[in-house]
C-alpha cells in the first residue's frame, strides 16, 4: 500500500515535470549558436523561466520518491510500475488538453495497465 | 549507426544506476524519519554514482533526441523496462517471477504502442525521458 501511494507520487510528479518542462523549453528560442555570451544569456533564460523551475520542482519530487520507495520494494516492480505516467499523461492529452486519442494508442495504454497490475501480482 | 551506440550506452547507465540506487538505498538503516532518510542517503557513495549515472542518462537520451524524431528513439525506450527488470533479476538477485516477466513484456509492447503514433502525438509525449 506504502509502495503503491509513493509510486502514485512519482508519476503524476513525473507527469507534471513533463508537462512544465515542455512549456519552458518552447519559451526559450532554439538553440542555433555556439557562442558563449549568447549561450549564457539562454541558460540565464531557462533557469529563471518559471515553468523551467516548476518542472524541477516536480522533477525532484520525483527522484526523491523514487529514491524512498527504493528503499524496501523490488526495483523490478518499481521500475515497471512508473510507465504509468504514459497513461496519465494520455488521459491528460484527452481530458485537459482535449487532443484526439487514437485507437492505437488506447490499446497502448490498456497493455500497460494490464502488465503494471502483472508485474504488481505478489 | 552512432545514434544506436549512444542510446544502448543510454540505458545500460540508466539500468546500473537503478541498481546502485536500489543497492544503496536498501544499505540504509531504517530510518525513523523522511529526513533522517535523506541525510544517510546523502552520505552513501552508491547513490551518488546512481544519480550520476541517471544524469549521465539523461543527457545522452537528451542528446539522441536533438539528433533523431521520437519514433526512432520509442524502441529504445520501451526496451528500457525489459533492461531494467533483467538487471534488478541479475545483479539485485530479486526474484522476477514469470508472471512478472509477462508484465514487463506487455508494459514494453504498450509503451510502443502509446509513442509510434503519428505527428500530433509526438509533441505532447515529451516523456519518457526525464524519469529516474
């Protein structure tokens, strides 16, 4: 039960950093130039960008979660169980983002499911 | 050719750096606290070379994708659940059961089946990447 709340956290932390990330990493300019002023400018950017910091945040949840759950549970169930944030994150695109969810990828999602709740049997 | 070298490069420091993770966090006297959990993490080599190796990760999986379009890189990603369990077997000497091994295979198939659709999907699946 402690395993399965922590593994909840981690994805919908995971789930919420990508969303962030994505956010950030479009509001700064693509990275054309080598030359240094110019890359310390955009690094200055992307570090005070505050989706960037967001997704850290959340990021950082993430591996402490991850970190703590690692302490008593079988990484073989740990790891497998985190794909998971490709169902929340196809169930986000659908509900919040209202994107068009094709069949294939719903077939995706209900294998997952099904081999998360496989790899979680005792 | 270059891209398949980096991203196997990829996933073996991603699944070593679980297992020195998991190694290093089961070390750890069982803390009373979250806190005191953390300190004692802190100070264990095994999760730093993990977390270095996890970053190490990253950047290489971040590098592939400014190279090449997600969909070359979704078989890569899906294998990495199948590394991973087989080191946890191998070096963690967990018991993976073939119920287990069945889980792990779909969730592998799923995950294909999630990233290789189309163009829209690809900007929305950023993920994938990020994690541990």
């Amino acid at each position: 039960m402690k395993s399965a709340i922590l593994i909840a956290v981690i994805v919908f932390a995971d789930s919420a950093g990508d969303v962030f990330l994505t956010k950030g990493m479009k509001q700064v300019d693509e990275i054309t130039t080598l030359n240094p002023g110019i890359l310390l400018t955009m690094a200055k950017r992307v570090v005070t960008n505050e989706n960037f910091l967001c997704a850290i945040f959340f990021f950082a949840i993430t591996f402490f979660s991850f970190l703590t759950v690692l302490s008593w549970a079988d990484l073989s169930l740990v790891f497998p169980a985190t794909s998971l944030v490709y169902v929340i994150s196809t169930l986000g695109a659908k509900f919040i983002l209202k994107e068009t969810v094709t069949f294939q990828r719903w077939a995706g999602i209900l294998l997952v499911c099904l081999g998360v709740a496989l790899v979680s049997l005792p | 050719m270059k891209i398949y070298g980096v991203l196997a490069l990829a996933i073996f420091a991603q699944a070593t750096g679980n297992v020195c993770l998991s190694k290093g966090m089961k070390e750890l006297s069982s803390a009373i606290s979250i806190f005191a959990l953390f300190f004692q993490a802190v100070a264990s080599p095994l999760i730093w070379v993990g977390t270095a190796l996890l970053l190490l990760f990253f950047l290489l999986f971040a590098a592939t994708l400014s190279w090449a379009d997600l969909s070359f890189v979704v078989p890569a990603i899906s294998i990495e659940v199948v590394v991973n369990v087989a080191f946890a077997d191998y070096f963690l000497n967990e018991l993976v059961t073939s119920v287990r091994w069945i889980g792990t295979l779909l969730i592998s198939l799923g995950v294909i089946l999630v990233l290789r659709t189309g163009k829209q999907s690809v900007q929305s699946d950023s993920n994938g990447a990020g994690r541990r």
